[in-house]
C-alpha cells in the first residue's frame, strides 16, 4: 500500500496528549486492512526562565503547567510555588514554548549553575558537565512518621495501571500517581518521559498544596536515581517501582531516608530500602 493511499495520515486532539493516525494492520498470511490508530505525542517542550532559554524536553504536551512546575521544583530552580510568579505557554511550528517568570533570587541561581539539559527524556543527564553536577544536594528526610501497610503498596499499584487512560490508549507513554495512606490512587500524570510524569505528579500537588508525607507515590517505570532525588526533594518518603530500581538509586534512598520498592506487581513488591516503614516487616507480600 502506497503512501499515497493514507488520507488525511494524522489528526492530533487539543489537549489530549495523543494524536490520531490511519495506520495498516497486516501480518504473515493476513489480510491487510486500514484503522485508525491512537498515538501517544512526544514534542519538543522549551522552558525559559525571565528570557533566559534553559532546558528542552521531550514531553508530552498535556498538563504542561504541572511539568513546568515540578520540574522547575525538583530541579531546585524555585524553591517553592510561590517562587513561580507566571507562566506563558506558546505552541510553534516546532514544539511548545513555556516562560516562566521567577522571583529575581532564584534567577541568580540559576544564573551561576546554567546548563544545558537538552533530550533529557532520553537519559536523564545530557548536558550535565562535570561530576558535581550529577545529583543535588539534599537533606535526608525526617523520619517518616507512620507506617505503610503492605497492602496497600500492593492496592496502590494494582490501581496505577487503571488510571492511565492515555496509556491504555496508546501504550506509549509512563504514569506516576500519589496514593494516600490505604492505597488509593488520588492523583495521575502521565508522559512519555518517566521523569516528566512525577514532574507533573509533583508540580500538580505543588499547586493544590498537597500533603506529601504520609501518602505513597507509584510509578509504572524503573526507578533511577533521578527518581529518588525527585521524590525526596518534594517530601516524598515511600517511592514505588513496577519495574526495577538502579544500584544508585537503592544508595540514594537509603541515604535520603526514602522507602524504596521495586517489581510492584501481581500483589508482590520488593523493598530495597527502609524497610522499617513497613507496618509489618516480618513476612513481605
């Protein structure tokens, strides 16, 4: 089938995250035939702080406000919402523009560590120049001061998988979700980048002025190190994994005082750090 024979080859839907494209189903010793496709939409996101170009992500272009202010957050850029004095979004030819405008403190900042973040969707650590610059230096969070029931790590992730209607749409993009204290999926952000799904988790509870130290956070993905330090620059104490977490981020939990678990999945997870916060320790699920 020529190309010729697509009509109208791609639609994209305002605001969904996700656009429409004819597509061909075929197969060996199948007939060939036409549907519509639904595909997750991966673009160009540019963020400028006072005019000043500092990043460029590949994200998916739904809940920018929240990414914006999650990852300007855990990045260390602001120190807080309130440090986000406006925010200016614009689409182009190429991709999204995002100003933001930040108090003048935080401007200086940036100003002395500037770099260039370019495709950090891809690893996580483009641009990053030296050493010293790899991770953030935080304070280990306090001692977390209830305890989580297994079972609802296991509830948590089980109705992470539910609330991921993009997902379930196209199956291209991550999920991070804020379950509280029993296991009930409060809020979602999905992307095609891991790391930009907690930016928007965490960006969104940054402007509800949400709690974030009792509740747990699970996400579809494997956990990095950037993960950890995401989480634990937001308060977050409990951080659950689907997939598998990295020798960096089980050190960087332990020393951040996070609970970390990974393989959250068929009512089984693994705790790989902190297991002390776990309500019952003797028989894990």
């Amino acid at each position: 089938m020529k190309p010729a024979d697509f009509p109208d080859p791609q639609l994209a839907l305002p605001n969904s995250g996700h656009s429409e494209r004819l597509v061909l189903r075929s197969g060996q010793n199948a007939t060939g035939r036409q549907e519509l496709d639904k595909l997750a939409q991966e673009m160009p996101i540019a963020l400028e702080y006072n005019g000043l170009a500092h990043a460029t992500l590949l994200a998916t272009p739904s809940d920018l406000e929240d990414l914006a202010l999650g990852f300007s957050f855990t990045e260390g850029i602001i120190r807080g919402a309130s440090d986000l004095y406006d925010l200016e979004i614009s689409e182009t030819p190429k991709g999204f523009i995002i100003q933001a405008t930040i108090a003048s403190a935080c401007l200086n900042t940036l100003k002395q560590r500037r770099r260039n973040l370019a495709g950090r969707t891809g690893c996580g650590l483009c641009g990053i120049e030296s050493l010293d610059e790899v991770r953030r230096s935080l304070p280990p969070l306090a001692n977390r001061a209830s305890r989580i029931d297994p079972a609802a790590i296991v509830k948590a992730a089980e109705q992470l998988h539910a609330n991921q209607p993009l997902h379930l749409l196209t199956g291209a993009t991550h999920a991070a979700g804020w379950a509280d204290s029993d296991g009930n999926i409060q809020h979602v952000r999905e992307d095609v980048g891991r790391h930009n799904a907690l930016d928007k988790l965490i960006g969104h509870m940054l402007r509800q002025s949400l709690a974030t130290t009792d509740g747990i956070a699970v996400i579809s993905s494997r956990a990095s190190f950037e993960m950890v330090q995401k989480a634990a620059s937001a308060g977050i104490s409990a951080l659950i994994a689907v997939s598998a977490p990295t020798t960096y981020a089980v050190a960087m939990a332990d020393e951040l005082n996070v609970l970390l678990a990974g393989f959250a999945r068929q009512q089984l997870f693994t705790v790989y750090s902190h297991p002390e916060y776990l309500s019952t320790t003797g028989d894990l699920p």
